[in-house]
C-alpha cells in the first residue's frame, strides 16, 4: 500500500488527521482496516475534517463507512454554487413566473377543498377545549388534504424555463424591444413578416405604432442600439431586478390576504 501512495503521490487524510490515534478497523469481520480514502497530496490543506461512522450507521453493512470534508473555497478557489438535492428541482421558486403559477393552483385547491373554513371551525373546537379523538380525525384530514393541494400545485407549476438570467417583467420586456427591432429590420430588408408577429411582438416590447410604423433603416439602427445598449445593463442587475419583483409580489400577497391592512 505504501509503495502505491509514493508512486501515485498520493495521501491518506484520515491517517494524518487521527495519526496520534490507534488505526481504526473497518471490517467487522477483520483485523485489519482495509477502507481508505486516498487524495492527491496538493489537496490536503483543503481538509476540514475526516473521520469513521458507526457501523449501520448509514446503511447495514459490515464495512464502516469514513468520510473526508474539504473547504470547497480552498478546493477550487472560489465559492462554489451549493448542490440542491434532487427533490427540490422539480420546483424552481426563484421564478416568479413558476410562484404565482404555484400559488394560484394551490389557493384554488385550498378554497375548493373549503380547507380555511375547516381550519377555522377546528381552532375554534380547540379553543373551546373540546379536544377529543373526533378533533384528531380532523386534523389529520385537514393535514392529508393540505399535501395533497400542495403537490398538485407543485406538479402544474414545474415547468422548467431555461435562461441565464432570472427573470423580471423589466429584463423582459427589454428583450422583447430588442427582438422587435430585430424582425423590422428584416422587414425593412424585404424579408416577409407576418402582421400578427409584428403587432404581437410590438405589444410585449411596449412600443406605440404610430411612432415606429414609418422609420427607416438608420433610425432602426439607432433604436436597436439604444435598447441593446439598455438590455444589457439590465442583464447585469437580473439578479436585483427579479429581487425587487419578488419583493413587490409578496407585499401585493400580504395586502391582498388581510382585507383589513
């Protein structure tokens, strides 16, 4: 083993880290450690800690498990985005377009399911100290039905948007004005463009056709520039700019479920 570590240049962490420490055995049926871990040695001063699991401790087997935790920063030299796991892709909740589409179906399921009022007349039996099996019964109902709203909603609002900016009503509608441009230049090209392409794109990009209906190449020219020139800024504040409407949205929620505010 210790010819493999000097020809491979490589290290054990765990022997180093516990090396003042008897070596731990590994092999329930054996008496010897037979489980290593080995690293180039240029990554040992990323090692944060190592260490050896109980037994079944993870999973049933007569082998212990060892791990080795390392300083991603060190590692790589720069900060890392963190590894989500694979239950929470399927709702991306960093997209506005996905939250409201994921609260408008879950507030649907909730009023259908007439669960506020359930909720409510169960509070009041509560605060009336009427805690009895019955009360149970309900409350596990009211539970059931609640996750099953929930994951209705999640699965009609899963839909993957793939863009390297996050998104905001400002950044796209940006986009839409370049895209405009865009196809009235080709128009102007002699390129055949479809009226209702047009008017639609015109609409989402917000550009009024009275005054764009006769501009000629140059003045095109200039317009694309200037909106370019605009999306890009924007591109380099998405990130602020979905903030801010994530923001606004939430406070819009608030007002609009407290009648009263």
């Amino acid at each position: 083993m210790q010819t493999l570590l000097i020809t491979c240049r490589l290290a054990d962490p765990l022997l180093i880290q516990h090396a003042s420490q008897a070596p731990q055995l590994t092999y329930s049926r054996g008496s010897h450690r037979i489980d290593y871990v080995f690293v180039s040695r240029n990554l040992l001063p990323a090692g944060l800690c190592t260490g050896f699991l109980p037994y079944d401790s993870i999973f049933l087997s007569d082998h212990r498990a060892c791990y080795v935790d390392s300083d991603v920063k060190a590692l790589f030299k720069y900060t890392v985005s963190v590894i989500a796991p694979a239950k929470y892709h399927s709702l991306q909740l960093q997209d506005p377009r996905v939250v409201n589409k994921y609260y408008d179906h879950l507030w649907q399921q909730i009023h259908y399911q007439k669960l506020d009022d359930k909720i409510w007349h169960l509070h009041e039996q509560v605060s009336k100290g009427q805690a009895t099996h019955s009360v149970r019964e309900q409350y596990e109902c009211i539970d059931k039905l609640l996750m099953e709203a929930i994951l209705y909603a999640e699965s009609k609002s899963n839909k993957q948007y793939s863009t390297n900016y996050q998104w905001s009503p400002v950044l796209e509608q940006a986009a839409f004005q370049v895209k405009y441009w865009l196809l009235r230049i080709q128009e102007a090209k002699g390129r055949l463009v479809h009226h209702s392409r047009k008017v639609t794109l015109q609409d989402l990009a917000g550009k009024p056709a009275d005054k764009t209906q006769r501009m000629i190449m140059p003045q095109l020219a200039l317009e694309i520039r200037a909106d370019r020139s605009t999306l890009r800024a924007l591109q380099a504040k998405h990130v602020s700019l979905c903030e801010e409407h994530l923001s606004s949205l939430a406070e819009v929620r608030i007002i609009d479920r407290n009648p009263a505010i």
